[in-house]
C-alpha cells in the first residue's frame, strides 16, 4: 500500500476482536466483511452472520434479544421510531382490500395512519369506542379483518384495557390482537401474557428514558398458525418458489415477515448507535417505571383534591372506572401518563402551562423528567369537537408523564401554576 488514498482507508490494523467489553458494543458500521468468498456464498444462502446493518448489527440484536425477553416473547425487531413499528406491522399483515379494527382512543399518530395513509393504500379501518366491550369488536370484524389494534394504557386518559377480553375475540377469528403497550412498558403489564400476539412499543419513550433518541421495537409471541388461510404472503411460497415463511420459520413467520421483508424493503432502520442508547436506558427500566408510577399516583391524588381541578383521569384513583382493571393488569403501578382537566378551559391551561418551571412544555412522553402538554391544541388540534368530546378532551384538558423528581417539588410547581389559574379570575 503506497498511495495516501489506500492508506488513509487501509492502514494500520484491523481492531481485536478477541476482547469482551463489560458494556454493549457499538457496531457503528453499515456493514462487515466477508472473511471470503466462501463465506460470502454461505451467508447469502443461510442467512447466517452478519452483511449490512439494515438486514442485522450486533449490538441492535442484543437490545432486540432484551426486549424479547422483558416482554417474554419470541423475537423482537428495533426499528427507527414508533411510528415505524406501527406502520411496518399494519402494513407487514394487512393489505390492500383488508381491514382492520382499532380501538378508538390511542395514540393521535396511529389514529392519523388509519385514517389518512393505509386508506390511500386500499385499506380501511373501524373504530370500537369502548374497547372494553368483546362484543363491540366482534360487530366490527368482517371476512377480510387481518388485525385487531390497541393500546394497553391508552394514550391520554390513563384508561386500562381489559386484554384478555379483546384476545378473546382475536383468536375466535384467527386473527392477531397488535398491543401498543407503550405507555405500560414490560415491567407494568406484559400484553403477550394476556393473549395479545404482538407487542409494539415506541423506544423513544419510557424505554430509553433519557429522551434523546427515537425508537420503535415490534416483539412477536412467536405462535403464528402455519395452518391459516389469512395470511398468503406467510404461507405460500415465495415469488421464486423458495419455502414460505411459515415453512421455514414455523410459529415465527409473522416476526420474520416482519425483518426481513418490512425491515429489509421499506428500510425504516434503527442507527446501532441508538440501538446503544435505547439499551443503556432499559438497563434502568424497572426503577424509573416504579418511581414515576409512584410519583404520579401521588400527583393525581394532589390534583384530585384541588378546587380548580375538575377531573382526573388515573386509573390508580379508587374512584376511577377503570380502577378494578388496574388492579387486575396493572399491580406494580398504573404508569405516569395521564391528563386532568381545569374548570376554566383553555384560559385557565395556558395560564397554568406557562407558569411551571419544573416540569417541560413538550411533546413527548415517558422521559425521566416530567412533561406537560395541552391537548386540544396541540396533539388533537385535528379533531372536530364532537370528536374531542367523544374522546373525553375538554377545552382545560392537560396530559402529563410524571418523571423521576421528587414529588414535593412536582406538586410545588403545580401549585404555581394553580395559582395562575386563580389569578385569572381575579
Ligand atoms: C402510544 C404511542 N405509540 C407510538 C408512538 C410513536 O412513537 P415515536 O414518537 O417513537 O415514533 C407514540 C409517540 O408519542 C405513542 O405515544
């Protein structure tokens, strides 16, 4: 090697590999080599190994195994946000002409997915407003529905779904139940537990906690039945006549479908370097999670009892009607997104928003600080007001994510900006 140009891309040696580093490794490369030609022939014909990061990196792998086991599925699949694990799973077991059945309050970005993007692409979606009810989406379900959807903890209300009940009704049809438990994480519920088939969660959330990357992750309980007639593109073989998904990977077709098709074509890529990030956050997962729940089950009690504050919605609260179900899904804590709504509407939440000085004006959720946001025009300026009210959003309505602070400072700056409210009135 003479040149600079080769010299600057091949000089010196190549790191060792022999080390084994306590903490995980970034594979911070797009992809690795071929020791070579034989291997380069064996890794394309098995699969086995590691070409390109977009098809597989080491240190996403290892969070991905993580994931898996915390929820206590088959496999996992990281992606680059949330939204692109929803996307890629929707479009991953529905397609054009098929259906799916949602309920009705979950995630506004989801919502506008259903509604406005798979639409274009030929499919369509129901909504079950109580999604509590077996029957409500058993009326829903027509011959071409591929997917029931839903959020464990519905984002904003802190509402709980009764999972077993809507898992119920999937595997009556033979259909998968998809959990966004987001706003739950493994360590509160594990929906796979339940029934559900799939598991989603936004990374970006409580799962890295530290609130600087984005994420999505999809974990499969690895049970897809390779005898259903639903899913072709899982059980006939393939455009060149190779074996199906289902003929070569069995119960775990739908998450394979998932990596190798959805992850591999549509690329929504996570960076390892997030991968890492995303890891070092679950780490600390579980003692994050049972102070933040701690913390807001002490903050919505705090708000309950306040006379500017017309309602909260916390499931933890023994007057809430989702209480009982909490109790039953829900025992280690009922998690720290919730909203409360002020008597004096948008007014009295912007005089209050804007007088905090601990908690962040943002939006986002799941961060070990706590956030605040005004919903009606902010995340659901969309909606039509019958469609807020529908959704039990009011004018005064906040959602919060209670972080890890501690919980006499979080209430002193609530009281601050109660304080503004009254000063309004004044
Ligand atoms: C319940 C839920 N699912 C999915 C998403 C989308 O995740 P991301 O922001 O990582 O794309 C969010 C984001 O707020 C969410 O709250």
């Amino acid at each position: 090697m003479t040149g600079f140009a080769t010299r600057q891309l091949h000089a010196g040696e190549r790191p060792d590999s022999g080390v084994t580093p306590r903490a995980l490794p970034i594979y911070l490369t797009a992809g690795f080599v071929m020791d070579d030609f034989d291997h380069a022939v064996d890794h394309f014909s098995t699969g086995d190994g590691y070409s390109y990061t977009r098809v597989a990196n080491p240190t996403t792998e290892a969070v991905e195994q993580r994931i898996a086991d915390l929820e206590g599925g088959a496999e996992a699949v990281l992606v680059g946000s949330g939204q692109a694990a929803v996307a890629i799973t929707l479009l991953g077991l529905v397609g054009a002409g098929q259906h799916i059945v949602s309920a009705a309050q979950i995630y506004e970005g989801t919502r506008g997915l259903l509604l406005d993007n798979l639409t274009r692409h030929g499919i369509e979606t129901d909504f079950v407003d109580d999604a509590n009810n077996p029957d409500a989406w058993e009326a829903a379900i027509r011959p071409e529905t591929r997917v029931l959807f839903a959020e464990s903890i519905p984002n904003p209300r802190n509402e709980v779904l009764d999972i077993e009940a809507v898992a119920s009704v999937a595997r009556r049809h033979g259909i998968p139940l998809v959990v966004d438990s987001t706003l739950a994480t493994p360590y509160l519920v594990r929906p796979l537990e339940h029934g559900a088939d799939v598991v989603i969660h936004s990374a970006s959330k409580f799962f890295a906690g530290h609130g600087a990357v984005l994420g999505g992750v999809i974990v499969d309980n690895g049970a897809f039945d390779v005898t259903s007639t639903l899913f072709p593109h899982l059980t006939a073989p393939s455009r060149t006549g190779a074996p199906s998904f289902a003929q070569r990977l069995g119960g775990r077709a739908r998450i394979g479908y998932l990596r190798e098709v959805m992850g591999l074509r549509f690329g929504p890529t996570l960076s390892p370097f997030n991968a890492f990030l995303i890891g070092q956050g679950i780490e600390t997962l579980s003692l994050r999670v049972e102070r933040q729940s701690a913390n807001a089950l002490g903050v919505a009690r705090w708000l309950a009892a306040q006379p500017e504050v017309h309602s909260v919605d916390y499931s933890g609260l023994d007057d809430n009607p989702y209480h009982a179900l909490a109790q039953r899904y829900l025992p280690n804590g009922q998690g720290s997104v919730f909203s409360f709504t002020l008597r004096g509407g948008t007014a009295a939440a912007g005089a209050f928003i804007d007088a905090l000085e601990v908690f962040t004006h943002m939006t986002h959720l799941g961060d070990v600080r706590s956030l605040i946001l005004h919903l009606a025009t902010t995340s659901h300026n969309q909606r039509s007001p019958e469609q807020l009210e529908r959704a039990g959003i009011q004018a005064g309505s906040i959602r919060l994510s209670i972080g890890i602070e501690d919980l006499p400072d979080l209430l002193a700056d609530l009281d601050r900006g109660l304080a503004a409210v009254r000063a309004l009135s004044v």
